[in-house]
C-alpha cells in the first residue's frame, strides 16, 4: 500500500480581494526562488502577497499529477493503463539536490525539512565510451570500476586526497599550487591524470557543463568538487537526494513558513500589469479593476516585460514515462546519468534523471526518465537524442522547449527584483547562487546558513 501523501491543507483555496491592498512585498509566482523568498520576508515581520497564475503551486519547478501533465503538454486523456492519477508527481524541471549543498543548507536554516521527507538516490552514473558507467562511491567500487586502469586510479586517488584537505584559507594544504592562478587543465596535468580522466572528473563529479572550466583558474571547480565529495561521504550510494513526492513539495514547504506568517496567496490569478511611480519604481500590480500596492516587486522573468529581461539560452528538457529502469545501471530505480558532450560531439552536457514508484512519483511498475541539456543544434529531438537513445521502449514523451533569462539590472533603480530561470544543470547549486543573490539585493544583506549539517531530517 503507497504511503499517504503529504497535504497541505493550510494552503489557500480561493482568491481574496486585490482591492486596496497595500504590502511590503508582492511576490509573483510560486517557483522555488519566489517562495524562499516570500517566507524569509514573512518570518522577518514583512507583509507579502504572493500571486501565481497556475492553479498549483511551484511554477516552471511544479510537479504536476498525470492528468495535469498530459493537460500541459496537450497530450490528449491519459490512459488507463499508465495507473492511478493521484500515483503522479512528476517534475517539469529535472534535478537533484546535492546533500551537502547550499540548498539542503537553506532547508535546514528555515526548518522546511520539518514538512519533507527525502531519500538518497541509488546511483550516480556516467557515459563513456558507448557505455553507462557507475560512479564509484566506495573504495572498493573505485578500485573495480572500467572507468580507469589500475595505474590512473593511483594518480586519481592521490588527486582525490589533495582535493580533500585543500582549504584556500591554508597555505599549508597547497603543497606550493596557486589554485587561483593554475588552470584545472593544469592541475589534472600536474597529478598526471589522462584526458579520458579530466572529462570523467569534471562533468560526472564537478557537473560542469561544457569545456570552459578547463582554462580557467582551478579553484571554484576544485570547490565543486568537494561539495559533491562531502555529499558523497554523507550518505554512500550518491551524493543526491530527493523529496518524496517530487520537488514541487519544496515551494510548498517554503509557502508554509509564509503563510505560517501572514503571508496572502492567490492561485489562478495573473496580472495585468506592474504600476510604475513618478520616481520610476513598482509601487504595486494591477489585475482588472483591482489593484494592490507594495514598496517592490519580485518574480521570476515570465511575469515582466522585455525591457527588464535578456535571453540567456534555450533548454531542452524530455519527459519519458517507461515502464522499466534504465538498462545498464543494474536496474536501479532512481538514478543520474551524466553524458559528458564531447562523448557524444557536442558542446554541452546531456543529463538524464530517472525517478520511481519508492519516491512516489509515478505508479508502481512506471519510471519517469528526464532528459534535459542546453540546445545546440537548432532541432529539440536531436539536442536530446543522446540520452533518449539509453532509455529503451518509452511509453509516452513530452518534450518541452524554454528559453531562459536573467534580470538586466539588479533591481535597485526600479524596485522590480527578478530572478534567473532555472538552469540546464541537474542540480540545484547555480539556482541557489541566484536566489541568495535575490535574497541580499532585497534586502540588502547577506543570507546566514549557518548550521550544522548533521541535523538532516528524513528517511536517507
């Protein structure tokens, strides 16, 4: 028997009066960045009306039931033979969250993991060679992995060593290499680690996503690299893990802590316009005859118009519904697989992820397969052709096809304060960089996640 699903019974229905509203803040839209957002504001005393056009709630980032995704996709009625509808929670945007990253900090800084449960992912895979290959996550699956010869695992476990007692803040950690300065491409070549090497490190483990990184100073890649060592260390099979019941529970769990505090919300609701004062910043959203009024605005790109946002890069992202794992990563149900882009004679990385019936987000026999990169080659199918081609027999597709964007300016002079779509990655590290970035230009200080780590909560 699947285990009851966790409601949300706090969360608003129906829609109150805009109607000479006036706030502190109005929040537009329900994603993942808007409602971290809106419940820290709420928790320091601020009142926040949040607003989202969808009927549900998390956005570009919701997890959606079978029949709203054949819905959004206009796929027609879902059939019968695919399970229960209430069976569904599948993500629009894949990823996974790093367990020891700046998100699952943010979790545990505002106490959402009280409203979760999460579990590790079983595995962490990578494409070489015309083959999908485990990323060990053990000494003794390194020391039997084909990703290596026994030579290069001595060298790729003396680079790992020096990876993991490098602090930049202790000269004596260096043993004399300047990682500001030193290329990554350097470093590899200083530990006498070969290109097939290089590759497997920086896109399976540092989750870059083409070849930049390479010559540029080492550093800020070394430090990726520790993030997923240490959250590999953490749990064993991988360094992920996942909210039971897809990551649409995370905005929802942020929306609590706001509604917890006074904050307003209004599902279906889209606007008309931001209003502009004669000093040229927002001063409140019209909607029909209603207006509400607030000292900012903030929201995610869809809700402002193109003269306060720029065009970043096109994302292609493929949802498949399978009725079997992912051949070739030993019939695990949930697991990453990272197709570095030059294995497949592209620029950018394909990533596939896979999620079963254990973490409640398909129907028991089902998997859901997300295959997601950056497009390059002017034809959605052939961008993600890579990893749809590891998949096998796929029941049912929906491809989706985005165009990202970023703020123009910080949002100081016009009081509109916009975040970044989300990324092509898998993870959530570079959305987290954004939304702490979000957090000071609004309030103009520095988000303190300060916590110990150890007091995860959740099955694992």
């Amino acid at each position: 028997m699947a285990e009851e699903k966790k409601t949300f019974d706090w969360l608003p229905e129906g829609m109150e009066a805009l109607a000479d509203g006036e706030y502190d803040a109005i929040v537009l839209g329900t994603g993942l960045k808007e409602c971290v957002i809106s419940g820290l504001l709420s928790v320091k005393g601020k009142r926040v009306l949040q607003l989202d056009r969808n009927g549900y709630y998390g956005g570009d980032g919701a997890s959606l039931n079978l029949t709203n995704l054949f819905e959004k996709f206009q796929a027609g009625a879902a059939p019968d033979d695919l399970g229960a509808n209430r069976d569904y929670n599948v993500d629009l945007i894949p990823k996974f969250i790093m367990a020891c990253g700046n998100l699952t900090k943010m979790l545990l800084h505002t106490k959402v993991t009280r409203y979760l449960d999460f579990k590790s992912i079983s595995g962490s895979y990578v494409y070489k060679g015309g083959k999908i290959l485990k990323v060990p996550a053990t000494p003794e699956e390194a020391l039997s992995s084909s990703l290596m010869g026994l030579f290069e695992k001595r060298r790729f476990r003396k680079f790992l060593i020096f990876v993991d007692q490098y602090k930049p803040e202790n000269p004596a950690t260096h043993e004399g290499r300047d990682l500001t300065k030193m290329t990554m491409r350097e470093l590899y070549t200083d530990f006498g680690l070969q290109p097939d090497t290089h590759q497997f490190i920086s896109h399976a483990m540092c989750l870059q996503l083409d070849e930049k990184h390479m010559d540029l100073p080492a550093l800020a890649t070394i430090q990726e690299l520790q993030i997923y060592m240490y959250s590999l260390s953490r749990y064993g099979t991988s360094p992920y893990i996942y909210p039971v019941y897809g990551l649409g529970g995370l905005p929802e769990g942020f929306s609590r802590i706001c509604a917890i505090h006074g904050g307003t919300f209004m599902l279906n609701q889209d606007i008309d316009e931001i209003v502009f004062g004669d000093d040229g910043k927002a001063c409140g959203i019209k909607a029909g005859n209603q207006m509400a009024k607030a000292g900012m605005v903030i929201g995610d790109p869809s809700y402002f118009k193109q003269d306060k946002i720029r065009p970043t890069g096109t994302v292609v992202r493929c949802i498949c519904l399978l009725n079997h794992p992912i051949p070739g990563t030993n019939n695990a149900e949930s697991v990453q697989v990272v197709i570095p882009g030059p294995q497949v004679n592209r620029v950018n990385d394909v990533f596939v992820c896979c999620m079963g019936h254990s973490l409640q987000t398909t129907a028991p026999g089902i998997y859901v397969a997300i295959v997601s990169t950056l497009s390059e080659k002017g034809n959605p199918d052939e961008d993600v052709a890579p990893g749809l081609q590891m998949l096998g027999p796929i029941l049912k597709r929906f491809t989706a096809v985005s165009t990202t964007y970023e703020p123009v300016s910080d949002g100081s002079a016009d009081a509109c304060f916009i975040s970044k779509s989300f990324d092509g990655t898998s993870h959530f590290e570079g959305d987290c960089d954004d939304l702490l970035s979000l957090y000071t230009r609004v309030t103009g200080e520095k988000l303190d996640m300060t916590i110990n780590a150890d007091s995860v909560e959740g099955d694992y």
